[in-house]
C-alpha cells in the first residue's frame, strides 16, 4: 500500500509540474480531486488503520511541494507538518461525509484558514 500512495504522489508531482500549475489552490484540487474520484481508496486506507501511514506520505509531499513550487513561504518543517495534519483532517472528514461540501469551497477554506 505504501508504495502505491508514493506513486500516487509522484503522479501529483508529475501533474503540476506538466500543467505548470503554480497555485496552491489549483494544486490542491489536484491532490483533492484524486480521492474524489477513487473514493474507495481513500476508505479502504482508513478502514485498514493507515491513518498515520498516510499523513506520513502527504507530510512529505506537501514539504516536497511547498520547498519546490513556493520557497518563499519559508516553512519550518514544524510548520509543514502543522499544516499538513489540518489538510489531512479536512481530507478525512470529507471523505466521511461523502464528498458533499463541494471541492472548491473545500479548497477555499485550506487557502484562508490553514496555508500561509
């Protein structure tokens, strides 16, 4: 399973680097819109007890993300991985309401209330 999502996050990275998407709002849907449309994944992961296996995999996607598409936010590693556990928690409680708050207002409240 670990290897899966590491190819999963590579597949992200490839993305935005070929659709030259430079916002981290437009990256987020990205990462967002994956569980979205395989929402059995992301349920099976929690079904099996992978919660911290995952938010270990997105905390280094995001510093990987954050390091090379916005090195002017300056982020401490403490900071990656604050912001990484409200992303993940959003994540989490979207995928159990099943999906119902739209997307974008998702993505709207990282962008004002959890990214700097």
């Amino acid at each position: 399973m670990k290897k899966f999502l590491a190819n999963q996050y590579q597949k992200f990275t490839d993305d935005i680097t070929e659709h030259k998407l430079k916002s981290l709002s437009e990256q987020l849907v990205v990462y967002l819109t994956f569980f979205q449309k395989n929402p059995e994944i992301m349920k099976t992961l929690l079904e099996a007890g992978f919660e911290g296996g995952l938010l270990n995999l997105q905390t280094r996607y995001l510093k990987k993300l954050l390091k090379v598409y916005h090195p002017d936010l300056h982020l401490t590693d403490y900071a990656i991985a604050y912001q990484s556990g409200g992303i993940y928690m959003l994540l989490v409680w979207w995928v159990k309401q099943g999906y119902r708050t739209s997307l974008a207002e998702l993505v709207d409240y990282i962008e004002k209330h959890i990214m700097l």
